[in-house]
C-alpha cells in the first residue's frame, strides 16, 4: 500500500463543508417480507469543498445505500424505502427537496454517480453519442451539444470521439465504457461526484488510471468526489479522509493518514490486515476476517455487531452498541476494546 496522502486534517478541516451527512437513516424491506430494516444506521459524514472523501467497508455494509440515500436513488428511493437524517450540498437539504428539485440537483452543479459495472451502467442498445447527448446540458442547438460531448471523449482520454459517438457499448472494453460514464458523470459540472466503486470491473492498471482521472478531473473542474470502496490502497493513494462502515454504521472516522496508520477500531485493523503485501519478493499470506458481515435484522440489537468477530471482543461489547468517540482531534472510532 502506498504512503497516504499529506494533505493533513488541518487543511481538510478548514475549507467549508460541500456536502455535510447528518444522522442519515435508511429503512428497507427485506426479502421474506416483514417490516422495513435499517441498513443505514445513523450515519455522518463531512466533505469539504474540492474534497476527496472514501467511505469504506466490506460488501454488505451500507456504503451503495448511503450513496443512493442522498438523492434518493433506488433502493432507497423505492416506494417502501424510508429515509430520514439531512443530507446539506452548500446548505440545501436534498431529502428534503421535492421530487422536481431534486432531479435538478441531480446533475449540473449538484451531485452526479459513477456506478461500478460500466457496462451495465451503458444502455446496450443505444449508441455512445446518443447516451453522451442525454448527459449533455440542453438549451444549446444539438450542434454545439455533439461538439461538447467530443470533448468530454477527448478529455477523458478517448481516442477518436468522433468515430466512439457512432459505437455501441459492446464494442468498447471496460476501461473505455468506465471513461465514457466519467465523461457522462462530468457532463453537467456536478458539484459532487459519487464515484461507487468505479474500478470494481477493472484490471490493477486500469483501476489506477480511471482513479487518475477522476481525481485530475475534479480539481480542473472544482469539482469534490465521494468515493465508495473496499480497496484501502486506492484509498491511501487518493482520498483525504475516510469513514469505516460495518452494518450501517459509522466505526471509524478521520483523515487516511491517521486512520490507516493508527486504526483505532478493530475492524479497521482487520481489513488493513487483509491488503495484499509483498515481503522479500513473495507475497504474504493473507489474514481473514473470521465470520462475515451479520444479516441486518440483527444489525439493531443493542450490542456491537462486530464483536462475534473481534480478536478484542469484551463481555461488555455484547451488552451496548458504543458510539464514536474522539482519539485525537479529528479522528473517532466506535470501540469499547480500543
């Protein structure tokens, strides 16, 4: 794993919050039936103007839903989904915005989403041009829209845009359909781009140029990026700060370099102990993570949801679920063990 990136708290801390999450909350139905189940869990966070902010954790944990839950995106737009909690872009709540509003705010100047599976994130049956002219803003003749939609391709590093308008998406690879979704994502100068594991379909290569790119992007553009993820080494090369999730939780919080270097939750410690190492030429044996991430009906039982699997666990982690708490300046993390 790469050194995590210097920017510091201190700089993070002092540009004014793009995005602040406030007590966000997610109830779904699950499958079987039954009532709706909090997936998300009261979860906060801060992203800072031209921030590069990482929420991280094992599949299962919340971090898509709390990504979708801030523009009511499905599943937690869908009809029986609740959501409560604020969710601030420069001070407008976006859960609170009627439903006109809000798709407004989903695009130019707001919040725009790289999804992780390229390919089905592109319409098959529907040419590259076509899907870059939807993202185009409208109000300028379809012209002037098809030039700026060849310079987006360009800007993303596409080669030949002219001829990639006319393509279809089975005639890219995927690193190619991921730079046509940037482009698309880019199209409308969004405030914020979510970027949902936006290298999950790519090679070790490929994963660090699409990253490269969203990040060269977004400061030519003034632009910040929430990214969703389990890869702790994208994390330490590219974002600022950075939130654990397990079971719709928050469990750890504060800038990388002080969350990877010192983890101060269990959980943290873990997955940093399953990154992929190479010692003396060979590569070392991974550790695991005993048990997996519990259903979420068990998620809100008073107790740690982690401690089952916790090499720290204390009698008294099965009898309250711990809140953050500070261990420096700005960093927190959700442990009784610690």
């Amino acid at each position: 794993m790469q050194d995590a990136p210097s920017s510091g708290s201190s700089e993070t801390d002092s540009r004014p919050p793009l995005l602040s999450v406030e007590d966000l909350r997610v109830a779904l139905p699950m499958p079987g039936g039954g009532g709706p189940v909090e997936v998300v869990r009261g979860v906060s966070f801060r992203v800072p103007e031209c921030g590069f902010h990482a929420l991280v954790g094992e599949s299962g944990c919340g971090k898509s839903v709390t990504a979708a839950a801030l523009t009511r995106l499905p599943p937690a737009g869908g009809p029986r989904a609740r959501i409560s909690g604020r969710a601030l872009l420069r001070g407008r709540d976006l859960l609170a915005m009627p439903p006109r509003e809000l798709r407004a705010a989903r695009g130019a100047g707001g919040v725009a989403y790289v999804f992780q599976d390229p390919m089905t994130a592109l319409d098959p049956v529907l040419s590259v041009g076509t899907q870059m002219l939807e993202a185009v803003p409208r109000g300028l003749p379809r012209a002037a829209r098809a030039r700026a939609a060849r310079e987006l391709l360009a800007e993303v590093g596409l080669p030949d845009p002219e001829r990639l308008m006319r393509a279809y998406p089975c005639e890219l690879s995927g690193g190619m359909a991921q730079r046509v979704c940037i482009a698309m994502a880019m199209a409308q100068r969004p405030a914020l781009l979510v970027a949902d594991e936006p290298t999950t379909a790519l090679d070790v290569l490929m994963q660090r140029k699409a990253l490269d790119l969203l990040r060269d992007l977004c400061r030519a553009r003034g632009a910040a990026v929430l990214l969703i993820t389990h890869n702790l080494a994208l994390v330490s090369s590219y974002a600022e700060t950075m939130s654990v999730l397990y079971s719709g939780r928050v469990v750890e919080e504060g800038p990388v370099s002080d969350v990877l270097s010192r983890p101060a939750h269990p959980y943290t410690a873990a997955l940093l102990r399953a990154v992929p190492r190479i010692e003396g030429g060979s590569v070392e044996d991974l550790a695991v993570i005993p048990g997996r991430v519990p259903p979420p009906r068990e998620w809100s039982r008073g107790a740690c949801v982690f401690a089952p699997r916790c090499d720290r666990a204390r009698p008294e982690c099965s009898a309250s679920d711990p809140e953050l708490r500070p261990v420096s300046a700005a960093h927190a993390a959700a442990c009784l063990a610690r």
